[in-house]
C-alpha cells in the first residue's frame, strides 16, 4: 500500500473529508469558521501530500489509503428491482 512521505494534519484531514463530502471550499470554509484563503491552502496542501492535482484524485486516494471513510462509500443503494423473465 502507498504510504505518504509527510502525513495529513488533523485540519488536512478534517478538510479532505469535507471534500470527500462534496463540499466546495466556500462551504468548508463556513462549516470550518476559517477564511476561504486558508481552506484553498488546505486543499493545495492536501493535494501536494497526495501527490495528486484534482479534488475527485485526492478523494480516491484517500479512500484507498484510508484516511477519510465517507458515508456514501458505504450507504447502499435502493430497493433491488426484481426482473420478470417471460418464459416460453
């Protein structure tokens, strides 16, 4: 498994699982009560560590290293349609 040569802060994670959630970094920066300067600094920070260039990057890699369990990682999805198989 990928390790990272310098870990995530508490903050960096906290704002990864933001991302994670879909959050922009107007809505980080509200939930979080920082400026949005400081939640883009985050980010750039986030991606640097993770050696990635792009939110939807930062969000898999760390799922696969296990740094953030989003909730819709794991909700399952609706009722199961049934299929009708017309017989002869």
């Amino acid at each position: 498994m990928q390790r990272l040569i310098e870990p995530l802060t508490p903050r960096e994670l906290e704002v990864l699982d933001l991302v994670c959630d879909g959050d922009s970094n107007l809505d980080i920066s509200a939930r979080l009560g920082i400026s949005l300067s400081t939640v883009k600094y985050h980010v750039l920070q986030i991606y640097g560590k993770l050696g990635v260039a792009r939110r939807t990057q930062a969000v898999a890699i760390g799922v696969h290293l296990k740094l953030v369990q989003p909730a819709w990682l794991f909700e399952c999805p609706g009722p199961a349609l049934s299929i009708e198989v017309a017989s002869d």
